[in-house]
C-alpha cells in the first residue's frame, strides 16, 4: 500500500528494495513522511527525475517497518530529522543525508557520486 502521495515510485518492501539497488546502477531514495520537511527533496526530485535518466529516483515510507534497512543503516545513526536520503551506487551506500536538502545540495551529491 502506497503511503506517499508523491510523483515518484514507491519502494513498499525491503526486498523490493533489494531488488532496485540489483537492477540499478545509480539510486537515490528519500526515506520520509508527508511532511514539511520532506516535501522539498520529494519536489527537487521529480524535477531531477526528468532530467537524470542515469538515476533511479525512489520513495519509501519512513513510518513502514519494511524501511528498516534505511532507518537502521549504519550511515544514518546519527540523522535527528526527516527525511534520511540514501544514494547508493552499484547496491552499496554511497552518501546519506538527514532533512531538507536544496536543489543545489542534491545536484552537488548526484555530481560528485554518479557523475552528470
């Protein structure tokens, strides 16, 4: 069941998580809510959804337990705020961020681990 109402694909289950980091060489998923401070990475996003087809652009329910491997990820332990932001390349993390990321901070982060 889709939590988010957002324009991006949701990711609803660990293992269908799994099965985008295996399909995918460049993914960066927004782990939040439908809140305040999520809203602009979602929006940042789908703008950079058209705009990067070298990334898989994914959302998933901070509040699902199947997030557990977001929530719990070594690289986010010591995130206070929402959303945790995960960008992985070839399956592995490869940065993580915790709350409201601008569309600079993005662009920079998508620059720097997956190249333009």
């Amino acid at each position: 069941m889709k939590l988010l109402r957002t324009g991006l694909p949701e990711i609803e289950s660990a293992a269908e998580l799994e099965k985008v980091l295996a399909e995918n060489e460049n993914v960066m998923v927004c782990c939040g809510r439908m809140g305040p401070m999520c809203f602009p990475v979602y929006n940042v996003m789908e703008r950079l959804e058209k705009e990067r087809s070298n990334v898989k652009f994914m959302v998933m329910s901070f509040d699902n337990p199947e997030a557990a491997p977001i929530r719990n990820a070594p690289e986010c332990s010591g995130f206070m705020g929402l959303p945790f932001t995960m960008y992985y390349k070839n399956g592995k993390v490869a940065k993580a961020t915790t709350s409201i990321q601008t569309h600079e901070q993005v662009t920079a982060i998508l620059d720097e681990q997956f190249g333009n």
